[in-house]
C-alpha cells in the first residue's frame, strides 16, 4: 500500500472513530435521566457571561452556593440579560439569594432596588436583612417598601425580576393585589427594551389563580396571558427548573417535593417602542 492510500485509510477510520463517538454522547435528553444531571432539558446550554460567573463565585455568598445545584443563580442571572451597569428591580427579595449575585454583576455604577410590600412586611419583614446586605459588601442595594398595588421606582430599570412570588400577591395578606396591576407597575418601571423575569411554581394546567394560597402554585399559562396582556412581548422560558416528576397536587413545603418542585421561568420584554 502506498503512502496515499495510507493516509487516506488513516483518515476515513479516524471519522469513522470520531461519528461513533458522537453517536455512543449522551444527549441532554439522556443527561437528564442520569443522577445529578436531573435538572437538563432539551435545550442549548445557557451562556454565562463573565461578570455573571464573577458574581456566582463571590465568596461572600458561599452559604449561598450550597444550593446553586438546584437553584441555578448562574443561568437564570444570565437568562435576565443583566449586565454591568444595569438596574435591577428585585420583587420581594426574601433571603438575598438573588440579590447578592445582581448586585455584583451590576457593580458600583449599577443599582439593585429591592421592593419590600409593605404587606408583606408586617409579618415577614426583609427590610433588615437587605440593610444587613448593605454592610457585607453590597452597597448598591436601596430598599423600596411601599403598598404592593402602588409599585414605583425612582429610576426606570432595565431589568425586573421576580422568583417564587408572583403567586402571593392575589392572596389575602396582600391586599388582596391583583397580579395584572403588578405587571402594568412593572411595564412602567422598564425602560424600552426591558427584560421582566417570572419564576414561579407550577400549578395544574388550567387552575388559574386556585391553587395560590393553598398549595402556594400557580399556572403558567395564566402567568403568560396576564404579563402579555400588560403589553409585554413573551421571549421565551428557561427549563432549568423543570421537574416532570412533580404533578403540581402538593403543597411547595411538603417534604416530598420541597426545593424541588417543578418551576417555570418565563422572560418578557418590554417593547422597544414602548413608551
């Protein structure tokens, strides 16, 4: 055999190697099946920028990491689309968890509003522990506490963001606020261009408003309608927190499904022509 057709045997096993290879991978869809990798879905991987991946690794929250596994801060950070500069509106903020990692993408010329319901805040009050923030490493963080119906920012912003709270806000401790008047707030709040992020736990398909209470769920499909009703574009949803394991019947703090439950994490835009 001469050389030529040497080289040309080299090269057709060598492809006939590397598509065997290709073919044996896992897929994201296989992934999703293996122990540890049970929150991939068919879907590309979201890209981290740097400054997101920066703030994830900020050692001021390593009580935080220990959960990051099963919260996904860096991808859902990342999937707001904020950046350096930007300013951010966090709704009910809870523990910080969130907020830490926006407050250091953002950085010093960016600002982090953290909007407390005063509802809210007569039984579970916050306002404290984003103070206590402030004094850790996170300056650029203002507390905004006013009635969850009169939402109101000092500054347009560029992003608004919200995680496990949408439900509450048609529940009796606050307000009653009706969801559709915080979404019209939000719209306002954003600049042109805006992105507002819903995370929420799913309720059963077609249950509305029924199971926020009770169950502390609530359905996506009804999410989507109220927040494009408000004016925003709808772009599309991170599955990051996705579990199909869980059928949407038990209530978010049953041992069962707690810190696991099968979650929708919805972007909208606000129109670039929008006012």
């Amino acid at each position: 055999m001469n050389r030529f057709a040497t080289s040309a045997l080299a090269v057709a096993l060598a492809s006939l190697a590397t598509a065997a290879a290709f073919a044996q991978a896992p897929t994201t869809h296989d992934m999703a099946s293996m122990p540890g990798m049970e929150g991939m879905h068919d879907m590309p991987a979201p890209s981290v920028p740097a400054a997101v991946a920066k703030a994830v690794a900020d050692p001021g929250r390593a009580e935080d990491a220990k959960i990051d596994a099963r919260r996904h801060v860096a991808e859902l950070v990342a999937f707001s689309e904020a950046k350096p500069g930007d300013r951010v509106l966090e709704l009910i903020p809870g523990s910080g968890y969130f907020t830490r990692v926006f407050s250091k993408v953002v950085g010093p010329k960016g600002t982090v509003y953290a909007e407390l319901p005063a509802e809210m805040e007569k039984g579970h009050p916050g306002a404290d522990r984003m103070r206590a923030l402030g004094k850790q490493g996170y300056g650029n963080i203002e507390i905004l506490i006013q009635p969850a119906a009169a939402l109101r920012v000092p500054k347009p912003v560029d992003v608004a963001f919200t995680s496990q709270n949408y439900h509450d806000y048609p529940d009796t401790f606050m307000g009653p606020t009706d969801p559709a008047l915080l979404d019209k707030a939000v719209f306002a709040a954003l600049k042109p261009g805006g992105t507002y992020i819903v995370i929420d736990h799913a309720a059963e398909t077609g249950s509305g408003l029924r199971d926020t209470d009770t169950l502390h769920r609530i359905d996506p499909a009804f999410v989507r309608k109220q927040v494009t009703d408000a004016g925003f574009e709808y772009v599309g949803e991170s599955e990051v927190l996705r579990n199909p394991a869980d059928d949407h019947t038990l209530k978010v703090f049953d041992p069962a499904i707690r810190g696991h439950t099968d979650q929708f994490a919805y972007k909208f835009r606000k129109p670039k022509s929008a006012k």
